[in-house]
C-alpha cells in the first residue's frame, strides 16, 4: 500500500511555520519542540522535515542521511533535555506511535522523548 501524507495535519503546519511551537532544537533533517500537552516532567517531539506519515514511511522512502540526521538529533534531544544518562540524566523513554492501533494522532511520524521522572512500566494493554 502507498503512503499517503496528509500536508494539512499539525505538524506540517508547524514546520511550515503557519502555527507556533515551543523550539528545543533544529537541525537540517529534524525539529524538536515541547508537547503541547505534556505527559511527564519532560515531553518532547522530534519530527523530521521531510513528509513521512510514520515509522515504516520513513524506514521506507527516507534518505540514509535524513535517517541518520534524525537518529542523531533525537539523542541529541535527550542529552540537551538532561535526561540522557551521558549527559548526567536519570534515563528516558522514546516511543513513536503508527496507525489506530498505535493511537497515533498526527500522522507526520515524530518520536516522543519522554523523562523527568520515573516512568513506570513499558506499556499498559487494556485488552
Ligand atoms: P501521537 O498520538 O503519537 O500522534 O501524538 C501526538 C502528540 O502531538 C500528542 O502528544 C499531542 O499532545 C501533540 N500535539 C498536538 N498538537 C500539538 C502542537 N500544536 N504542538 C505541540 N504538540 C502537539
């Protein structure tokens, strides 16, 4: 099935610079900036530039250095956010949603950083 990218959703807007975000980085292949609605003391989304719809679009159709840009931003992320244990942090979670099943509301793929605090377990599965 092809990937079909929707270039009216939100984060699209954000990287066209139509609606604001809170900045924490930007590099040539990636932008991170606060959730708007934070799930822990630190809540970050890193998004690439370029249009891909998730994890498999980007794995798929991205550039190797697209791909690299943003591994090495995300990390990048979580050291300047001071929870990456080499930058003296407690740890993080990254965690990046796909499709319904995924709960995955903005279909532009973006990893969420999670830290601050301790996380508790994984994953809770309701069944
Ligand atoms: P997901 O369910 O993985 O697609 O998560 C989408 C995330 O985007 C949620 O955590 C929202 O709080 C967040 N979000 C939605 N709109 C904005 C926005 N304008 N600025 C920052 N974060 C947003």
């Amino acid at each position: 099935m092809a990937y079909a990218y929707d270039d009216q959703n939100v984060f699209a807007k954000i990287l066209r610079g139509e609606i604001p975000c809170t900045k924490v980085l930007e590099t040539e292949h990636a932008l991170a900036f606060h959730d708007i609605a934070p799930q822990a003391p630190t809540h970050i989304l890193v998004i690439p530039k370029g249009a891909y719809v998730n994890y498999d679009h980007f794995a798929d159709e991205a550039s190797d250095a697209e791909i690299a840009g943003f591994t090495r931003a995300v990390a990048e992320v979580a050291k300047q956010a001071g929870v990456a244990e080499s930058a003296g942090g407690n740890g993080y979670r990254m965690l990046s949603n796909a499709g319904p099943d995924g709960h995955q509301e903005v279909p532009h793929f973006h990893i969420h950083v999670f830290g601050g605090g301790f996380l508790g377990k994984m994953l809770y599965f309701p069944g």
